[in-house]
C-alpha cells in the first residue's frame, strides 16, 4: 500500500496510540551516530514510508517504558541492543527540545523519531539532542531470539 511516492509505504498503520512521560522516559538509539550515518538513516526511512502523503525524515530508537522486561532500559540494551557496544540515551524531552517528534510505531516499545526534514541543520539539532555515546554493558551478551 503506497502512501506517497511510488515505493513509500503508509506509516499509520503501523502507529500506536501511546504517550510518553517526556522528562522521565529514556530513549535508545544504537550507535555511535554522526551526521553522515543519520543523514542515511533519516533518507532510507523517507525511502521507505510515508505519513499523509509526506515522507518520513526519520530513523529508529526505542524508548524505556516499562520498569522490568523487554521494554524497560536494562531489556531494551540487553535484548535489541545488545549488538551495539555504544547508546545514545536522551531522554524523550531532549528529543522534542530539538524538534524531533516520537511516532510509537511497529511493536513496542519501538518508535519513529521524526524530523521535519533531511536539511544538515536539523540533522546537527538532533545529533546534539542525543548526547554522546554511552557503553552498553550489556553488549555482547546472550541475545534473546524473538518468536
């Protein structure tokens, strides 16, 4: 199902009715980003989906919101993320002070960190809303296998 140029897929399906605690939920992204790497990112999702007939400028995080299990910061970093030996951790707030928007999409707790375009500024804006890498202790780790 074509939800703006040819090849996009419509987002709103995939969308989930969800809110975040913007000063308290943690945000995870693999990484460590550069600008180069989130350019990429944010051009393939635009490739790959829109949202009203507009493209998605945006890259993929998860987001800490549950206390225990999968959904939660330590099953977030031990489970998908476990690949990645360094995380950006911001938290939801610093995200929308860059003017970045969370879409709660696919299966919990992941979400689509929107930007309004590709333009090196808000690519700069969003980079700095991250924060440095952080180590993920549990990388390397068992992964589970998802069913």
């Amino acid at each position: 199902m074509s939800g703006g140029a040819a090849g996009q897929e419509d987002l709103r399906p995939h969308l989930r009715q969800e809110t975040l605690d913007e000063a308290a939920t943690v945000v995870v992204r693999g990484g460590p980003d550069s600008l180069t790497s989130l350019t990429r990112h944010v051009r393939r999702t635009a490739r790959a989906f829109a949202l009203d007939g507009a493209p998605v400028w945006g890259i993929s995080v998860f987001a800490a919101i549950d206390d225990l299990g999968p959904a939660s910061l330590n099953g977030i970093l031990a489970g998908r993320l476990a690949t990645y030996a360094t995380v950006h951790l911001p938290t939801a707030g610093a995200l929308a002070g860059a003017e970045a928007e969370l879409l709660p999409s696919f299966g919990r707790p992941h979400f689509t960190l929107r930007l309004a375009s590709d333009h090196p500024r808000e690519l700069e804006r969003l980079l700095a809303a991250l924060g440095p890498p952080q180590v993920n202790p549990y990388h390397g780790g068992p992964r589970r296998r998802r069913r």
